[in-house]
C-alpha cells in the first residue's frame, strides 16, 4: 500500500490473523481507517485499506523494522492496539515448564513491549496518539492453571500504566481493556463445562463480544478519552 | 558518516526541540555539551524525544535503519547516566560507517 494522499486515521494492530485482532481490524477497516496488521503468518484479510507484514512480536529487530516502515509508509500512527499474544496450554505452576513460561514471556510480554516502544517513538514526535494493550479477566480471577498467562497479562497492564504517565505530557493515552471470555479461535479449544465455570464467576454471564471490545477502542481512539489514560477496563467483570 | 556530520545532526536535532518548545532557551553546542545527566537542558521526556528524533535523522540521512540504543555506548554507565554530545557523536559514527 503505498501512502500517497492518504488521510483516514491509521490504527496499528497486532496479531490481526484470526480471532479478536482480526475482528478489531475489521471493524475499523469498515468505519474508515487504514488499519496496519501483523501476524507470524500470512494475511487473512483482503482489503485496499489494509497493509499486512509478517512480524513476530517477539524479535525486536522485525518489530523495530515493522514499525519504522510503517512510519515511511503512512507518515503517522493514530491508534495501537498491542492484540498479539498467546493463550495456549494451560497448567499449574508446578506443572508450567520454563520454556512454556519463557514463550508468555518472550510474546505476551517484551512482544508488547517491543511494539509499544517503537510505536511510542513515533506518537512522541507527532505529539498525539491512542495505545491500547490487551489485558484480561484472568489477572483478576486467579483462575488455577492461568499463572504463566496471568503474569503476562499483569506485566503487560503495569507497563501501560507506567507508559501512561510517561507519555501523557505528548497527549498520548494508554489505556488497557481487559475482556473476560470471549469466542474466539484462542478459547474455541476450552471446553464447555470450563467456559460455564467462568462465566460463572463473572458479574455478566456471557461472553465479552468482539464488537463490545470494538465499542471500547473506537472510544480509546476518539477525542472523547483525551483525559484518561492509565486505566484498565475490565470488561464483563466488577473488580 | 563523519563526526562533523553525526554532531551536526545532533545540532539540528536539538535545533528543532527548542523550536517547538520543548527547550526554553537555545543550547550553544559543544562536545561537552551534557546531553543526559546533571546540567542537561532536557528532561526525561526532552531526552526521548530528542534521542527518537535524532534516530529519524540519522536514517534519512543514512538511508537505512538506525537505532540508538544507550547500553551500546561504550561511556555509558546506566546506573549513572549521563551523555555528552561528543560521545554521542562518535558512537553514532561508529554506528554508521
């Protein structure tokens, strides 16, 4: 895509192959945006407004060349949403191998970090910007089973907060939306008694939809939330 | 790239911080001019932005990708910090050549 006279507000999201990413990449492409994705894999979206490079969040150097590109191409970064992460193979502490633990950590973690360094560069220079990282109920819940997962998330919602505070000065915000369960690819293989379970457990009983966390970041995006930014919205949840 | 040329960067890069605002008064440059540390003009944020700035400079002009990672400066203690414009210039020399 080349940049030319573009000049819809440009969202940069991660992990957009499949589930929510992929749905949040959508619904923006829908309501205007040139929306900039990433996966480890090839594109699942075909769209004039869409621009796909194959990225692991995890390998600093294909962030770091990833974001500076998108800088060359488009000119701006209006909106990140730092989706990608990992979910799989739940198991309690005693059972979670190091290199299980060390994949949390290389994806969920420094693969956000990553992303939200580079991209915080650019906002920084253009004075103005929306970062969104995604969270979850888990942190909260506690649920056995969910600690490499849990951690991650915890880590990813205490660099949101501190980036907040670092970057607010540039009218940037940082917020962080934390959905309880979805249906998506990433919790298709739970089964169904495990997913009554939690659902159990949350103050509304249902699955979080994507287009609810949609609703969520169109407001992060809008001048409507210029005054708030180091916050977690737990969605489906009362905390 | 020459060090006159990494330091002139470095000038225009801090040039353009105090042009918007982000410095008070203009910085007369020389190569002991304290970038990072007690005495600086800049503040956290000035820093990051002034080294995010200056990352962007040095690629256009390199044309290709550079980064400006600190723990990479020979003189840099973290624990420490501070950076003076003269050592920032060599390392960016050393970095693109």
């Amino acid at each position: 895509m080349e940049r030319s006279e573009q000049i819809q507000p440009v969202m940069v999201i991660t992990g957009t192959s499949k589930g929510l990413g992929r749905g949040i990449a959508n619904y923006f492409l829908n309501n205007g945006y040139c929306v900039v994705g990433c996966s480890r894999g090839e594109p699942t979206i075909v769209h004039e407004r869409y621009d796909h490079t194959q990225v692991d969040v995890s390998d600093e150097k294909q962030v770091q060349a990833w974001v500076r590109s998108i800088k060359k191409i488009f000119g701006r970064i209006d909106t990140l949403v730092c989706n990608a992460g990992i979910l799989n193979s739940f198991s309690h502490v005693a059972l979670t191998s190091g290199a299980l633990l060390q994949a949390f950590l290389d994806i969920n973690i420094a693969g956000t970090f990553h992303v939200c360094r580079e991209v915080s560069k650019i906002m920084i220079l253009q004075r103005g910007g929306s970062i969104i990282t995604i969270s979850s109920i888990m942190t909260q819940l506690h649920e056995p089973g969910t600690s490499a997962y849990s951690l991650s998330k915890s880590a990813v919602t205490e660099m949101t907060k501190v980036l907040a505070r670092e970057v607010a000065p540039m009218n940037i915000n940082c917020n962080v939306i934390s959905p309880s369960f979805m249906t998506t690819d990433a919790t298709n293989s739970f089964n169904a008694e495990y997913a009554s379970a939690i659902f159990e457990k949350q103050t509304i009983k249902r699955p979080v939809t994507i287009e609810e966390v949609c609703n969520l970041v169109s407001f992060f995006s809008s001048p409507e939330s210029r005054c708030i930014t180091g916050q977690v919205i737990n969605m489906g949840l009362v905390c | 790239m020459t060090y006159e040329k990494t330091y002139e960067l470095i000038c225009d890069t801090l040039t353009s911080l105090q042009r918007s605002g982000m410095l008070e008064e203009a910085i007369v440059v020389n190569p002991d001019t304290v970038i990072l540390g007690s005495g600086s003009s800049l503040d956290s944020l000035g820093f990051v932005t002034f080294i995010s700035d200056l990352e962007e400079r040095v690629s256009a002009e390199g044309n290709q990708d550079y980064y400006l990672i600190l723990t990479e400066i020979h003189e840099f203690n973290a624990e420490q910090a501070f950076l003076s414009a003269g050592t920032l210039a060599r390392y960016i020399e050393k970095i693109t050549e």
